[in-house]
C-alpha cells in the first residue's frame, strides 16, 4: 500500500505528507489527480529540494531518488530512509511513528 492508501492512518498519527517531483506542474497535477492524492506533491523542476535532501546528484538528473525524510515537529529531521520500495514503504514506516 502506498501513502495514499495509508493517508488516513498517517493523520491519525498528526502526520502531514508532502511528495516532492521533478515533473512539470502540469505533469504532476495529473499525476495526483489520476492516483487520487489527497496530499501536497510539490514540483522540484530546478531540484532544489531534491539536490538539498541528497535525492538528486545533479541539477540534471532526469528523476529522483525515491525517498522519506520525516521531519519533527522542531523542524529538525527525525528519520531518513533512502532507496524506500513506494508501495511496501510506507507500510513498513507507520510503526516508527
């Protein structure tokens, strides 16, 4: 089950989730619309965010690694998982919350 599928387990928990793409706006709108998103997924063309959270090596990466950053409620980064399976991840996640 992906994020979305697990959305509801995650607020429980005071979970706010945001994915971050390096597709287009328009690419990436009818992606979240298509898979149904009921969170944020925020557009990384430049890959900025990306290149900061070490998912990206370069500016000309064509994508980005897939990863999770959990970031605590003081900002301060809590867990990071690299390499994450999408549809096995966030499954495997919830109980470290």
């Amino acid at each position: 089950m992906g994020f979305q599928e697990r959305i509801r387990d995650y607020a429980d928990r005071n979970v706010q989730i945001l994915g971050v793409s390096t597709d287009s706006v328009d690419a990436n709108a009818k992606f979240a619309e298509t898979q149904g998103f009921e969170y944020p997924l925020l557009c990384d063309t430049e890959r900025e965010i990306c290149l900061s959270y070490g998912a990206c090596q370069s500016a000309s990466d064509r994508a980005a690694k897939r990863m999770t950053y959990l970031i605590a409620p003081d900002g301060t980064i809590a867990q990071i998982h690299t390499n994450v399976d999408a549809r096995k991840h966030p499954e495997v996640l919830l109980p470290t919350i």
